[in-house]
C-alpha cells in the first residue's frame, strides 16, 4: 500500500493573468486579471458556465496556449509570463482531456507505459510492470490488454488517469473529464477519483460546470464569471476527507450548494444571454 | 441461517454492477439483462456460502462485507487464500459447465450482502448477445488465467469461450465474421435476384429478343461457353496459358507501380502532413501538376520513356501516388489535436510523436487512400495498355475490338473486375491486419 | 492539425519550388547542348554505365523545355481550332458528369432510402464497378451508332459509379437522429426525403464530385485519344483537347504535346471550380462552419 505523502508540490500561483485572443483583430478578452492561489496538494474545482475562458486557463499551465499578461508560477518557478507567454508543456502538468486522448492504436498497458518509456526514465519491462501494477491498484485489472475502443468510457477515464500518475505528475488537469458520461458513471467515477487521489495527493486542477460535482470533490471551488472569466467567488470546502457518497445528503453540503448556487446560476444566465446576442 | 432473498431495484443493480470486474466493461443494456438475472442475499458473519466440491450453480458478487476464499488444495493458484471485499467477484466455476463442483470453501467473515447469478442464465445470455458476452467471458479469462495455473481449467474456458460464437472478432477472421452474420440476412438473396435480372437481361436482349444495337453484342452464352471452352475460337478461355500470361503481367505491373507509389508516396505524403515548411515549399507544386490527367501524360511518356513497359508503369505509379500522398496527407491532418497535446504532456519528443502518433494515427487514411490507388492504378494501367503496350488485359481488350473478337472484349472485361477486386481486398485485409484495434471498435460498435 | 492559414510567406515558399522546378526542367530538356562539355565526362559515364543514352539525360532529356512549350502556346493561342479543343472537351465532361449526376443521384437515392432495392441494385453495382470505364470503349463503339455517343456512355459510366457511392455513403451517414425528429414532429415520407434525406445527402454528393470530376476528365481525354476525337480530323479542331495531344504526338510536335497536357489542368482546375461554386451554392450551410 502506498503511503499517503505530505504534499509539499504542485502550488499553483495564477498572478493576474489576462488573455486576449486575436489582439490585432477581433480583440476577445477570454481571461480578464485572473488572480488564483492553488496549494500542494489541493483539488481545486473550476466551475463556470461553458465558453467562459476556463479551458484557456488549463491550456495556459499546461503550455498549449500564450497569456497576453501576468504571471503563473508552479512550486515558485514560473511557468509562463509576460515576457515568456507560453509554458513548455511537461509531465509534471498533465492533462486528462475532455473527450479522452488515449492512443486508441495502442493497448490501455501500452497507453499507461508511455510515459517513463519515452522520457527514457524507465525500461520497457520495469514500465510495463509498473503500469500493471498501478492499474490493479486503481482497480482495472482485466483490461490491460484491450484496446481503448473497446472498453467503456468510464473505465477509458481511469486509464486516461493512471498513464497520467505513471509519470509522477505535480499537478493533474482535468478539463471536465467526466462531461459526456451519464450521472450513474459519473458517481463511480468521483469515488474512483477520490481513491486514486488519497493513494497520489497530487494536485488537481479540475474544470467542470457542475456544482455539486465540485463541492463533492473539492477542497476548493473557484466560481468563475462569463467572459472574460476571473475569480467570482472561491469557496473553501470544509467537508472532511476522506469523503464517500454520503456526503452528497448532508447537510453541510446542502448549505455550501445554497452559499454558491445563486453565483452560478447569475453567470450561467449572462452567458446564456450573450450567447443570444452573438446570434 | 437461511440467507435472507431480495430481489434489488434495477438501478441499484445497475450501480452495483458497474463498480464491478468483469461486468462494467459492457453496455448499460446488456448490464440491465445480466441484473435482471441476479437476486440478492443477506449473510451473518460465520456463514458458509459454499463447501469445496459443493454443487457450482451461482456465482456471487460482494455488495458489502468480507468473504474469506481458501482454495482445495491441489489446486495450483497463486493466492490460495484471499479475503474479498466489496466488488469482488467469486465463485465464476459455475460457468464452466464441466467443472461442476466447488474449488474452495467460502466463508463470511462479516455480516455480508451478496449478489447472486446463475451459471447457466448466464451464459444463455451471453450466447444470444455474442459480442458483448465474449467481452465479459474474455475478462473473465484474463482475471482467473492470472490468479490460477490449474490447466484443464484454463482449457476449459478456452472451450467456453470460442463456444460463444462461430469466430473470433479479430484480424482476419472479422471478414468471416462478417460473412456468417450477412448469410444469415435476407441479403444473400436479394443479391441472387439482381445478378439474376441483370444476366438475364444480357441473355434475353441479345439472344433472345435480339433488340436493335443489343444484336451487334457478344451474347452470354457465346462468352460463357468462349471462356470455359479447352479449344476457343478466339483463343482465349480459362485453358489457355495466354489468358494467365496476360493476367499476369497486368497484375506484376500494377504491383511495380503500386509498391513503388506507395513507398514514395507515403513518406512523402507523411511529410507534408507533418512539417508546415515541407508543405509550404511543395504542396502548391504537387498540386499544380496534380490536375493534369494521368492519361494526358500517354505521350509524353512514350516520348520519355525508351520503353512502353517502363512508360505504362510511369502511368500507373503517378496516378496511384497522387492518391497515396494526397490521402496520407490529410490522415496526418485529421489526427486529433488532443492526441499530440497529451503526447507532449508526457514527455514524447519530436520523432517519437511521429514515431508513436502520427503514423499510426494517419493509417485509416493510408489505407483509404491505398484502397484508392489501386483502383486508380487499374484504371491507368488499362488506358495505358490500350494505347501502348504487349500483353496485358487493357492490351487484350483492346486488340480483340480491333480483330473483331468480341467475345473476348467480354472475358476481358470480367477478368479486370475480378481481379481488380481482389487485389482491392487484399489492400483492406491487410488493412484490417494492420489496424486491430479499429476493427475491434468498429464490431464493437464504439462507445 | 488543420489547414494552413495562407500567408505570404508560404506564397513565396510555394512559388520558389514551382520556379526552381521550372529551373530544373529547363536545363535538363536543354542537355543536349550542355552535356558534351568536358566537366561532364563522367557523369555521361554513369549514365552510360546505367544504360542510358549519353547525349542527354534520361527522361527530362526527351522533353520539350519550358520556354519550347512557352513559344508554341503563343502560337496556338491564335488559332481557332484550339479554342474549339477547349470547348469540346468542356461540353463532354460537364455533360457527362451532369448526365452521371441526373441519373446516379435518383439511382443512389433509391439504393439508399429502400432495402430491397439495395439488396439487389448493389451487389450487381459493386460487381461492376471494378471494371475500369475504359475497358468498355470497345464494348460501347460496338453498341452506340456514332463515336460522340460511345464517348459520351464512357464518360458518363466514370463519374456514375463515384457519385453513386457517394450518395449512398451520404445517405447512410445522416444523423439518425434527424430522422427521429422529423417523425415525432409528423413528417410524411416524402417530407422526410425532401427535407432530410436530399439534403443531408448534398454535402457527400458534392464532395465526392471533386473526385468524379477527376476522372471524367480522365475519361474524356482517354477516350478522345483512342477513338480519334470523333468529329472530322483537321488541324487542331475538331477532336477536344486529348485528340490534340495525340494528333501532336502522331505529327511530331512535341511542345504542343505539354501545351494540351497543361490546358487539360487547367480546364480541369476551371470545372473543379466551377463544381465548388456550385456545391456552395446549393450547401451554404457547411459555409457558415
């Protein structure tokens, strides 16, 4: 059994942030001074209604987008800046992708292996081996050797996580992984979730528009505004963890979804309308 | 201590179900079948569930509590006592009908909740839905293989296993897979009717009816018995060594021009998917020379060419590397943006993104275009060898139109289809081959 | 990965190889006049060695050069019989491909929309298809009584089969769903292929129009080649641009022979356009995307 480690990486610092996209011609403010705080070892939850700049900011710390300001630093280094708009993506941010991006020509093992073999970290058998073992330890024996079309999709987003921890990450991302799945699988897949993190404590960045998915997960929620987004509100979750499903009927979980419920809904409303006015 | 029975709500079932190996791999219908199957029981700490050598009837999944599982001895496994908890799954003996008893002795160690299944409905139920029972009984397989060495046991399940539908969906054998199922639609005769109309019509115009413009054609059965004939009048049939020669040599050219397209053109075509700067330089080029017919080349090439066979076989390569290039081209821009961000998250460099993204990535394409390019290659290489060649079907065709053997313009003609199918096939076959894990997904309907 | 955004930096990268390419092919048509020199011996050694000619370099040796072919352009430009090449050949594709068009969509449709139709129009269809269009020239000399006919059922037989499968892939890709909607909102049949099926089936037919476009032109320059061009020969009129290529090969004219090569493409590159205004036209919701 692993040990839970004492997070000391994987802080996050998004030090006023701002993205423009298209500065010489439409001029789309998609992040407006964004000032986050993110500690070792934290979830922290990003809700805010779909096109409000949230994804950008993931890109912006994985590296696969410039910011036009500010600063984002992870454990004091920075990251990316005004002087050097984009990061250079690497495995200690790794990004669990909306619609999955595991490899569907290789096998779920080989997907989960990839990264220490490639980086040249680890050999093909000590890979493997490993892999094999963290994916009996996030309970996916069985599937090692089936290709990711033919397994469902919950049990692709497990996968999906495992090759990401192979690699040690500081922080995983996680840009609204379980989005397209029914609420059933979804549920399995919070508690999935939880148990792969009490055994990692990585940090996680998970972006979704679902409220109560992020108070049950997180230790923080960020309610963010409709475009340009920033910071609207930041709970902290005071509910213990380790936490199980019965958390979703209790009733300090009832009034933090009160506390938060009116901030988001106001959002959702503006962005709804703005979408109208784009037409 | 009788357990207590229950049969659970279907959506709590379902939950149970889809925490659970080897079940939540499959579809949420077929889930909702195999719960519908189940029936719950409630366990004191202390009961016995089952004796080795007891009859195996259910097989039994843990809701909540603790089983402990020591297995007979004698049976060679590798851990031959487990505790089991919630989600764990025991007892599967009772799917292998020829291993009707027990192996071991299960006993709660907790008040326990079960979830029990019957061996035999079970598999019934797999049966009638092959595919996704032979995803459940494959995990299964791989879960036990790893667990225990008892051989006649494994042989077991590999008897079970292949007994749940005539064929495995992999590789090759997909297209007799694919075959057994399109037999046993209503296709087969509907397919009999058409060809049926349409030699009929051929037979009834020309023969019979003698219709006006139909009269001047070779009628079927003048070609049918040409071609089976041992001593044909226009010499050319099935028995004579010329009709091979020339399939032959229309085949060997088409090859020569097809390899060499494809092991020109795929790189090439990889390139230009790849490298923006290698596409800027030569794309606008490649397709300012790409509209002109292959066929406008005929001249040219002769005149190039001190050789009408290496002319002809210029024709064929150029017109199936167009197609190669362009194809494999746009299979390198269809790969997903999300798969390179996630190859650059962990760490792969440069060519190792090409090595283990790009190419794989773009091979549906490159076989779509490969499909293609035999196609055209047939296509050029017939032109071609009706202008300007020896032998050869195009060569054939053409000279029987000239000697007024009609017949012959006919068995011609068929044979480029069928061998043009053939080889078409071949290039999906080996494409099948190739790409396992599309052809899983695609039996398996995706999700 | 996507299409790259045009710039006028990859203009002028793509505009340096056609121009080195011209380059290349200018000195290596004239090597006839530079490969005697002496600092060549060995390559015409090697060339020698491989069993080629000495006097000039294999295959780009035996080309016209740019500037040959430049020359007769202006020549021919001036005569009518050109122009009537140009016309000829238009009229065959774009008539033939409509021909393909007005027959194959209604055909594709029905195989789409009716399983029995399908199940025996297909199979006898795909058995077909393989046979290239032509591999029937004799066949279609023998049936139809004028050679404009023979070339016109040829031309139309190349671009039927692609739009056909097309229509049909077209078909069968539609959304299921739009089909549940239109039912749960009363759709008749007919409304549903009027308003579902036909358009849906639009984009498929269109893109894969770009590809019979292709070979209909292959066809037609084919078929003007080996029946002769059909109309009295004369000249450089009378046939369509693939018999003016032939024509200029049987007289030994080669640099007219580049000449109607390249104005094949570029009638090619006109009708592709002329087929995308058109498929815009009547699609102009795939615009908006």
């Amino acid at each position: 059994m692993n040990t839970p480690r004492t997070p000391t990486r994987g802080a996050i610092r998004i030090d006023d942030v701002v993205k423009i996209y298209d500065p010489g011609g439409a001029a789309v403010m998609a992040v407006d001074h964004c000032t986050l705080d993110i500690e070792a070892g934290e979830i922290c939850m990003i809700v805010g209604p779909s096109g409000c700049g949230k994804t950008t900011l993931l890109n912006a710390i994985a590296g696969f987008h410039e910011i036009s300001s500010g600063r984002i630093t992870l454990d004091g280094e920075v990251l990316c800046s005004t002087d050097k708009p984009k990061a250079e993506p690497g495995s200690d941010r790794i990004v669990v992708f909306q619609n999955g991006a595991l490899f569907p020509w290789k096998t779920n093992i080989e997907n989960v292996a990839f990264g220490p073999i490639v980086q040249g970290k680890l050999a093909r058998t000590e890979a493997v081996e490993k892999a094999l073992s963290m994916m009996a330890d996030a309970g996916l024996s069985g599937v090692e050797h089936n290709y990711p079309g033919e397994v469902s999709s919950g049990v692709r987003r497990r996968v999906e996580i495992v090759r990401a921890l192979m690699n040690d990450p500081k922080v995983l991302l996680l840009d609204e992984p379980y989005r397209a799945l029914d609420s059933l699988t979804k549920s399995v897949m919070h508690e999935a979730l939880l148990e792969i993190y009490y055994k990692n404590k990585v940090t996680i960045f998970f972006i979704t528009h679902d409220l109560e998915e992020a108070i049950f997960l997180g230790h923080k929620v960020a309610i963010m505004t409709t475009r340009p987004c920033k910071p609207k509100k930041i709970l902290n979750v005071d509910i213990p963890h380790p936490r199980d499903y019965n958390v979703l009927t209790s009733k300090r979980f009832r009034e933090l979804m009160e506390e938060t419920n009116d901030a988001v809904h106001e959002e959702a409303l503006k962005a709804f309308r703005a979408g109208e006015k784009e037409g | 201590m009788e357990p207590v029975k229950k049969a659970l709500t279907p959506e709590v079932m379902l939950d149970i179900f889809k925490r659970t190996m080897p079940f939540q791999v499959v579809s949420d219908t077929m889930l909702r079948k195999i719960a519908a199957l189940g029936w719950q029981a409630k366990h004191e700490q202390g009961a016995v569930l089952y004796d080795a050598g007891d009859k195996a009837d259910d097989i039994y999944i843990i809701v909540s509590g603790k089983v402990e599982h020591a297995l007979e001895p004698g049976v060679n496994a590798r851990r031959p006592m487990q505790t089991l908890g919630p989600g764990d799954v025991f007892g599967w003996a009772a799917l292998l009908n020829q291993y009707p008893s027990r192996l071991a002795t299960a006993v709660c160690v907790e008040p326990t909740e079960i979830v029990r299944i019957n061996g035999e409905e079970l598999l019934r139920l797999f049966e009638s839905d092959p595919d996704s029972g032979d995803v459940v009984m494959s995990r299964f397989a791989t879960m036990i293989t790893r667990d225990y060495t008892v051989p006649d046991l494994i042989a077991q399940l590999r008897t079970i296993h292949r007994k749940l539908h005539s064929g495995d969906i992999q590789g090759m054998n997909l297209t007799l897979y694919r075959l057994s199922l399109w037999a046993r639609s209503p296709r087969p005769y509907l397919m009999l009717i058409g060809f049926a109309l349409f030699l009929g019509f051929w037979y009834l115009a020309v023969e019979v009816w003698k219709l006006p413009r139909f009269r001047e054609m070779p009628g079927i059965t003048v070609v049918i018995k040409e071609w089976i004939s041992k001593d044909p009048t226009y010499g050319l049939s099935l028995y004579t060594p010329e009709y091979y020669q020339h399939i032959g040599m229309s085949v060997w050219r088409v090859t020569q021009a097809f390899v060499l397209a494809t092991l020109i053109g795929v790189p090439f075509g990889l390139f230009l998917g790849w490298s923006r700067q290698f596409k800027e330089y030569l794309f606008p080029l490649f397709e300012m020379l790409r509209p002109i017919p292959i066929l406008a080349w005929v001249p040219l090439a002769i005149v190039m060419f001190v050789s009408t066979e290496s002319a002809v076989i210029y024709l064929t390569f150029l017109a199936s590397f167009y197609a190669t290039a362009l194809n494999t081209m746009l299979g390198v821009e269809s790969i997903e943006e999300s798969y390179l961000r996630a190859a650059s998250c962990l760490g792969a460099s440069k060519w190792q993104v090409f090595r283990h993204i790009i190419v794989p990535g773009s091979l549906p394409f490159i076989f779509t275009g490969l499909q293609i390019s035999v196609g055209v290659a047939w296509f050029s290489l017939v032109a071609a060898e009706m202008v300007s060649g020896q032998y050869g079907l195009g060569y054939v065709i053409n000279t029987s139109y000239t000697m007024v053997r009609y017949p012959t313009i006919v068995i011609g003609m068929i044979t480029l289809g069928a061998v043009g199918y053939v080889t078409s096939a071949m290039v999906r076959i080996a494409g099948d081959y190739l790409m396992q894990w599309r052809v899983r997904e695609l039996a398996l309907g995706g999700r | 990965m996507s299409a790259h955004r045009f710039s006028a930096k990859s203009a002028t990268r793509g505009a340096a190889s056609i121009v080195l390419f011209l380059l290349l092919w200018e000195l290596g048509s004239r090597s006839r006049q530079w490969i005697g020199a002496d600092i060549f011996s060995p390559l015409r050694e090697m060339l020698g060695a491989l069993g080629f000619k000495k006097t000039y370099l294999p295959w780009v040796g035996a080309v016209p050069a740019p500037t040959e072919v430049l020359n007769a352009w202006l020549g021919v430009v001036a005569d009518a019989g050109y122009w009537q090449s140009w016309y000829k050949s238009m009229f065959r594709v774009l008539a033939g491909f409509g021909a393909a068009m007005l027959i194959g969509i209604p055909f594709g449709l029905l195989l789409a929309v009716n399983r029995t139709a399908f199940g025996i129009g297909f199979p006898v269809f795909e058995v077909l298809r393989p046979i290239p269009p032509l591999a029937w020239v004799p066949a279609s000399i023998i049936f139809w009584p004028t050679q404009e006919m023979s070339i016109a059922f040829v031309t139309f037989l190349g671009a039927f089969y692609t739009i056909v499968i097309n229509v049909v892939g077209g078909a069968k890709s539609i959304d299921q769903r739009y089909f549940q909607a239109a039912q749960s909102m009363g759709s008749s049949k007919w409304d549903i292929f009027r308003r579902i099926i036909l358009p849906g089936t639009l984009p498929s037919i269109m893109v894969g129009s770009a590809v019979g476009m292709g070979i209909t032109w292959e066809v037609v320059v084919a078929a003007e080649m080996i029946s002769g061009g059909g109309s009295q020969a004369g000249g450089t009129g009378g046939g369509g641009l693939g018999f003016f290529i032939w024509n200029s090969y049987v007289g030994g004219s080669y640099q007219q022979i580049v000449v109607g090569m390249i104005s094949i493409g570029l009638a090619g590159f006109v009708s592709s356009e002329l087929l995308r205004a058109l498929g815009q036209y009547v699609t102009p919701w795939l615009r908006l995307r």
